[in-house]
C-alpha cells in the first residue's frame, strides 16, 4: 500500500521544544515519519532565520520530512499576526470580530478587560491568502492526499485550499472553552461578556465544519466539541512524551517546586498568579525552605514584578535539559483556564517527577488523586497536598505510578497507529 502524502501545516516551527505546543506538534511529527510521506509548512517572518533549527529538526527526524518556511514581510504584520491588508481577511471573521469591537466600547467595565479580549479577537481576525497559494503550489507539486491543520491560527485556511485534498484539524486547545473558564475565573459580568462569546463559538464551529474530521487530544474535548455543534467526524487522540526508563526516581527533595511554561500563554500567568497570591505565603510559613523554580521564557517585566512581591522565586528561562532542570523538584500544575491537555504533566510523569494539579490541569488525562498525584483547586487543599508531599515516601508511590501510566497509555507506537488510522478512515482507503 502506497504512503500517505500529508502536508502539515503549523503556525510556527515546531523546534526547539520552547513550549507544551511546541512539544506535542513535534512528537506529533516524529510518530509519523515512518509511516507517511511527511511535508511540514510553517510561517516565520522574513527577517526570521530558523535554518539552524530546521537543519536540527530534520536531523532529529532521520531526514524523513521535508520542511517549507513562508516567508512574511514584517511590514505587514501586526500584533497576533494580522494583516495590515484588510482585503484579506476572512469575510465573516470579520463580522464577527467587529460585532466584539463593538461590544468591547459599549460599557466602560467592559473596556477594563479588553486586555484580555483582545488577544481572542486576534484568533480568527484573518486568512492569509498568501500562505493559502503557497500551500496549494505544495499540494500541486508533491501531489498531496490530505493537509493537516493545526492550532487555531490554521483554522481558516481550508476554503482557501484544493477542493481535491482530504483535511483535518488537530485541536489542541478549544478557544470557547478556555474563554469560558476566563470568564468564570475572573468573575466578569456574564450578562455583558456572553454576546461576545456567542460570535465566538458560532465561528469556532462554523471554521472547524470546514473540515473533513477532526482530531482532539482527549476524549473529554471531543465530547465539548460535539456538544458546541461540530458535525464533521470527530477522532480523540492524544498527545505523547519520550518515555525512556528511569533508573532512579530522584525525588529526594520535598520543598522545591517546578513550574513549567512561557507567560506568552495567558492561561500559565493566571495559574501562577493564583497559586503566588492565595498559597505561596502560606507555605512558606510552614517552611520558608520552600522555592519556586518557573522554567520557560518570561519576560523581564513579569519577573521583576513577581520577585519584588514574593520570596524565593527562581526563573530558570528555557532550558535545554528539562530532565536536569525538574530533577528532585515537586511539579505545580495550578493551571485554572485550558482546554486539550497539559504537556507538563506527561512530562512529569514520563521523568519521575511527583506532582499537584488542579482538575483542569489534570483534565483529558486518566490519573486519579491519590494514586497518581494530588488533585486540588482551593488554595488550602493545594497547600496541604504540597505539604503531603514532603514525605520521600509519598513522592516515590505517586512518581512511580504516574510513570506506568504514561508509559502504558502515551506510548509513541500507539498515537502513530492511531493517526494513521485516522487518515485512512478519512481517506477510505
């Protein structure tokens, strides 16, 4: 049976490994090199040089992928990404982003959150029809069968691409829900804020229906999926971590905390905000040996804020060696607002590394409190469970049956058999 040809469409190169996106899109790549005839298209902008990190990337992927950066003129770029050109935008993004302009101006409460609103106005603000002409002039010249989109970024693209070619949408983090959880979290005013979210799904799903099918990271997004009022087949699949056999389980150190991810995602700064705010000091009353080390990028600014408020924080930036960087620490997961699953706790897992996570942290992954981890989301019971693990004991029992359980079910063998399946069952072939 011949290969698939499958081009891969992602909104930025996915390497080095700066982020859980970043992260999941490239083990998404490294599961298929063997089975598809792999193409990858990207956008950078044209004063952007990422050919060392694409030399790397073709490396690690044994020279079985060929790779196509789109180049963008800086000048034409705006902040998220828009085009100064409005003739092309997408018509009815359009429409529904200035309903929430709109909406933004009308009530000057309203005003006080367009910090926040802004950045989901930006979502679906435009299709580049540039980067849809290159695609196609790929799709024309390797003879593509079927285009795989994915982040929100790319979602716009299939009315634009070859009629002829299959297309499928990985869904890596659902816009409606995250916003949902936005609104929830920082009790806004649900009566002024819910027209906006309204326009917001209509055009999620009316992008996503564009599709052939669709694939989610958890069963728990595919189920929110449907719900929203997705029609194209929906397929969960999920994410994987490299898990490599651990010959000591160094969780020796019970006062020092890891937290993982760059504040270019809100839902990161949010979590760690809340956790600082309502536990932080609270802990370090009981032992004010405790540290926190954030690993990712952060901007200078973030960090001297939260340094100047609370004591005995570390940022670590990005780091080549995760493994290193997390060895003897406590992983936090005090993610409030998300959707799809969290990379960082299959990588915890997949190292060794114990853990506390809040429900929707934890959400779309199949670990239990107690068994796994602690799963805690008032400020007193995420306390407690980092307290609980101070004993060597506990933090073994949870590190060594976490790491079963991501060996088991996220297992590189399992997510190639999977994708591949799907692609052929859109295909019928």
């Amino acid at each position: 049976m011949n290969k698939i040809k499958l081009l891969v469409v992602q909104p930025f190169l996915p390497f080095p490994l700066s982020s859980g996106g970043h992260q999941a899109m490239f083990n998404g790549l490294c599961c298929l090199k063997d089975e598809v005839e792999l193409y990858l298209a990207y956008k950078e902008r044209a004063s952007e040089s990422n050919e060392n990190n694409v030399r790397k990337l073709i490396d690690l992927m044994e020279g079985k992928i060929q790779i196509f950066p789109y180049k963008m003129p800086d000048k034409e770029i705006l902040s998220g990404g828009e085009k100064k050109d409005s003739k092309k935008r997408n018509r009815f993004g359009c429409r529904v982003c200035r309903k929430i302009r709109r909406l933004l101006g009308v009530n000057p409460k309203v005003v006080a959150i367009q910090q926040y609103c802004r950045s989901w106005v930006d979502e679906f603000s435009h299709l580049d029809e540039g980067f849809a002409d290159f695609l196609n002039s790929i799709i024309d010249a390797k003879h593509i069968d079927m285009v795989q989109c994915e982040m929100l970024d790319t979602v716009l693209l299939p009315q634009k691409l070859d009629s002829r070619v299959k297309k499928v949408f990985v869904h890596h983090e659902i816009g409606t829900a995250v916003h949902e959880l936005e609104i929830e979290k920082n009790k806004w005013n649900r009566k002024e804020i819910v027209p906006y979210l309204e326009n917001y799904r209509e055009l999620e799903v009316k992008s996503l229906n564009q599709f052939d099918g669709l694939i989610s990271l958890s069963k728990s997004d595919a189920k929110k999926l449907h719900d929203m009022g997705v029609v194209v087949p929906i397929y969960d699949s999920f994410a994987v971590v490299d898990t490599k056999p651990i010959e000591d389980f160094k969780c020796h150190a019970g006062t020092t905390l890891a937290f993982v991810g760059p504040d270019c995602h809100f839902p990161n700064v949010d979590g760690v905000k809340w956790f600082l705010e309502t536990c932080w000091n609270n802990l370090k009353a009981t032992d004010e040996t405790y540290e926190l080390l954030i690993v990712g990028r952060w901007s200078n600014q973030m960090q001297t804020v939260l340094q100047s408020q609370y004591e005995g924080i570390r940022f670590l930036g990005f780091v080549d060696d995760l493994r290193r960087a997390l060895e003897n620490t406590i992983m936090i997961v005090p993610i409030r607002i998300g959707s799809g699953i969290r990379m960082k706790i299959l990588e915890a897992a997949s190292l060794g590394i114990p853990f506390v996570s809040t429900s929707i942290g934890a959400e779309g992954i199949p670990v239990e409190n107690g068994c796994h981890c602690f799963i805690a989301d008032t400020p007193k019971s995420f306390v407690d469970s980092i307290l609980r693990l101070k004993d060597e004991n506990m933090r073994l029992l949870l590190a060594h049956r976490a790491y079963e359980l991501v060996r088991n079910c996220y297992s590189m063998e399992a997510l190639r058999n999977n994708r591949v399946n799907v692609y052929r069952q859109l295909l019928n072939m």
